[in-house]
C-alpha cells in the first residue's frame, strides 16, 4: 500500500470554528460577543459590519419572502478555544437556534456567563433541516495546557469587522 498503515489525517484547524456535519464540537467562549450583519456586495463578496447596512443588494439570492430580500443577517462573533482542533479561533454565529440556546444558557442562573463553562454544539444534518442542540458542561477553569493556548494566541474579535471594513477581506472571509 502506498499508505502507511495507521496514518491519520491530522484535525487541522482554521482561524475559524466549525460545526461539522453529523458532529459535535466542544467549545469555551473567551469573550464577549459582538453583534455584527452580514451581507453581500453587488458581485457576491460577503462583507461584515457592526451598522446595519441601510442599502443591500443581494442579486440572484432566493429568499422564502420579499421581506427578507434586503435584510442583512445578523451575525454574533467571539473567540472561542475549541477543544476538536485544540485551537484559540473566531466563532461566527448566524444561526437563530444557536444565538437563542446561548441566550437561554446565560439568563439561567444556574449556568449564567457563558465564559465559565465550555459547551458542545451538536449539528444533525440528518434530516432535511439542519438542527444545533447546545449542552453545556459543568463550571470548570481550563486547564494549564488549554490557558496558554489562549494566552499565547489572544484574539481581538473587533479585527473581524475593521479586517472587513479596511478592504481586506480576502482572506478573511475565505472559512466564512
């Protein structure tokens, strides 16, 4: 075989996290959130901002109704450390099932910021509708190994909307 056996492909990680398909992903948010919109430029390019864009042109993208045509989705943006890839990376939330389980987990008293806790994201592709279910994990510091990952990779999640707005989005947006 040309393969040796027993190789693995390795879990690479990307400057952004991924829920993939059929999987679950165990994450720790190690910031706040910020609330930004996503949205496409007239030749497809998507862009990010923190203002909601007054003027959208989405040309060639179906809705399920006029109303949405001109609407910028709203995107929720973090880091995170993900435990799959051991990585500090950029979290982009557009997913309403997700942001609202986020939501509910923080305003529960019993589980509250969601810095203190890592949570799992399941994403069931199983049927024809995508599907998250979020379980978080009991309150626990990272450990020393996964600290310093974050430390030593510090993340400022305000670069993901200047990288946009300063015209570089190239690379930016490539995982997006």
């Amino acid at each position: 075989m040309a393969i040796p056996k027993g190789t693995e492909i390795p879990s690479e990680g990307g400057e952004f996290t991924k829920f993939e398909q059929n999987s679950t992903t165990k994450i720790r948010i190690t910031s706040d959130f910020m609330i930004g919109f996503q949205y496409f430029q007239a030749d497809k390019t998507p862009m990010v901002s923190i203002e909601e864009p007054t003027e959208l042109i989405n040309p060639g993208k179906k809705y399920k109704s006029e109303e949405l045509q001109d609407k910028a989705k709203q995107i929720w943006v973090a880091s995170v450390y993900n435990f799959e890839t051991k990585q500090h990376e950029l979290l982009v939330i557009s997913q309403s099932s997700i942001k609202k389980a986020l939501l509910a987990l923080e305003a529960n008293k019993d589980w509250g910021d969601l810095k203190e806790y890592s949570i799992s994201v399941n994403r069931d592709d199983s049927s024809s509708v995508v599907k998250y279910a979020l379980t978080p994990s009991p309150k626990k510091a990272l450990n020393k190994e996964e600290q310093a990952i974050v430390d030593d990779n510090p993340i400022v999640v305000a670069d993901f909307f200047k990288a946009k707005e300063d015209d570089s989005n190239e690379d930016i947006t490539k995982d997006f």
